[in-house]
C-alpha cells in the first residue's frame, strides 16, 4: 500500500501544524515525530483493510490519539504549549483540549500561524521560505534545492537552522501589530508562488507537471495577483506566465497578444518555455505547423533529459494536433 505525494503533501502540513500548537514550536520534532507515526501506522494498517473513505479523517484522528499518549505519558501537559494549558484549565481535563485544537477551523488557523512562525525575522528569507515548503508543504530537501537551484547540504543546514530559531522562539505566531504582520508577509508569498511553481515546472523526475501541487486553480484570482507582481516585481519572466494565466482563463488568442507585448521580449530567446507557450497557444489555435517550429525551437533550448523529453513529445503532439491543458 503506498501513500501518494498529494496525501502526505496535504496532510503532513496540516498535522505538523495542529501538533506543535499542542506540544508547543519549541517540541516541533515532536511534532514530527507524531506525524511520521501516523503515516507509518497507515501504511501498516492499509495494507491489509484498505484505504478508508477519508483517508484524512483516519490520519488526523491517529495523529490526535497518539498526541493524547503523549501528553499523558509526560505528565507534564501544562508545560507543552501555554494555549493547551489555558483548555485545560478551563475545560478541566485533557482530552476535550487536544479534541478542541483539532477542530476543522482551528486546523486552517494553525497552518496559516504556523507559516508566519516560520517566517522569523531573525532568519534569512531564503531560510524562512526553505522552513514553510519543507514542513507545511512536505516539500523533500532536494526539491526545495532545485527551487533555490542550491545544494542538498546547503538547504539542509539552512532548515536546521531554522528550526533551532524556531525551538528559542517558544511561540507560535500571533497578529499583536501590524509592522510585525507585515515583516513576514513577503516570505509567505514566496514560499507560495513556489509552491504552485514546483507543481508546473518543478524538480520531481517522475512528472514535469504535479496536479496534486496546481489543481482547481483559479485563473483570474492567478492574474490578479500577477498584476500585482508585475507592478511590485516586473520582468519579462513574470509577463510571460501572466500572459499564459490569462490564457488559460480568456483563451490561446489573448494569451498570444499578451506575450507578443511583452517589454523586453528578446530576453527570453534563450528561455525555452518562452517558445513552448508560443507553441502550446498556436497548437491550440490549429497553427500545427507554426507550434512544431516553436517546440523543435524550444528542445534545442531544454536544460536538463526531462524538459527535452516534455517538449519532444509536444512536438509530437503538434505533429498529430493534440494540444495540452497544462499549459
């Protein structure tokens, strides 16, 4: 029985994140630890009933249960997190606490304190972003490498370091000020542009394009904020994958006029995904032969044996007029 990317992926965060509010930022490898018992659990337990009908419900309430053995076998409750304390003491015992910090809206509360907590001021912003991607979004070392086209060994330090900021912080975070709200707030939006980044052009070996990281996306809401990057932020980068959002949401047609307006667009003749947009939106078009000259252009442009691979097979397709939807 094997647990898929998207499960752990959008599990593991939320977990992670529910748990170190009850053992406390300081015990986050405890927190981890847990986690990692109820993944293991499942695929000891899965292996012969089967996958449940919600398999989230299943690992949420094994992680809970385990956190409960925990605390108990401490004896030491009041000393983890002082908002688990704080149930405690008003609600008398320790169970409907755990069970109260496992409520659904408290679990969406959790993951977003828990993505500030790891945007420490004390920490590099690289080191911020690497925490948010690595715990929250189950991202591998290797991939947030890739991400920051940095080292194995160097992102690990990176993450080791964060944690130990995160372990002298003894809280999680919370809105007392705005300036303090608004320090943080950039890591976040970059740990979630690479987020939705790694799902269509990422690091994995096995797929160029992860569903599970980009489905059910929604485009306007992707061009909006892509208005808004290009005002803070512009490059020729950041018009290029707003003219293919606002392809996908308007059509191949304002997609092509979009990149066609591109400022500076001679940068990216060296950029191989600038001609594979050109291809995909003319291949849509039915411009079959128009497409095939810009993905031939674009394999001539792949950096690594995967992008040549996905973009071989594009010139296929224009060949035989399928077009993609990831694109």
């Amino acid at each position: 029985m094997e647990l898929s990317d998207h499960l752990f992926r959008r599990e593991a965060g939320r977990m992670v994140a529910t748990l170190t509010r009850i053992f406390g930022v300081h015990n986050l490898g405890l927190a981890e630890d847990v986690v990692q018992d109820a993944f293991c659990r499942a695929l000891e337990v899965w292996k012969f009933r089967g996958m449940p009908e919600n398999p989230s419900a299943w690992l949420m309430a094994t992680a809970k249960n385990r956190a409960l053995d925990v605390l108990r076998r401490e004896r030491t409750a009041r000393t983890f997190a002082p908002e688990l304390g704080r149930l405690i003491e008003r609600g008398g015992t320790l169970a409907p606490a755990v069970e109260e910090l496992f409520e659904a809206n408290a679990i969406k509360d959790d993951q977003l304190r828990m993505m500030f907590s790891c945007c420490h001021p004390r920490l590099p912003e690289e080191a911020q972003v690497a925490l948010v991607l690595h715990i929250l979004c189950g991202f591998s070392v290797g991939e947030i490498a890739g991400a920051f086209v940095s080292s194995h060994a160097a992102i690990e330090k990176r993450i080791t370091r964060g944690k130990k900021a995160l372990a002298v912080s003894k809280r999680l975070f919370d809105i007392v000020d705005a300036d303090d709200f608004a320090a943080r707030l950039p890591s976040v939006h970059r740990a979630l542009y690479l987020l939705f980044n790694e799902g269509y052009h990422g690091a994995s070996p096995e797929s160029s394009v992860r569903a599970e990281l980009c489905q059910d996306t929604n485009w306007g809401q992707i061009v909006s904020l892509y208005d808004r990057l290009t005002t803070i932020r512009p490059s020729p980068v950041v018009a290029l994958n707003r003219a293919i959002a606002v392809a996908q949401l308007e059509g191949a047609e304002r997609g092509l006029e979009e990149i066609h307006a591109i400022a500076d667009r001679d940068r990216l003749s060296h950029y191989p995904f600038y001609s594979a947009a050109l291809g995909e939106l003319e291949l849509r078009r039915g411009r079959r032969e128009i497409a095939r000259k810009h993905f031939q252009a674009a394999v001539a442009l792949a950096r690594n044996p995967l992008e040549q691979r996905l973009l071989e097979q594009r010139v296929a397709a224009s060949e035989s007029g399928t077009a993609s939807s990831s694109v």
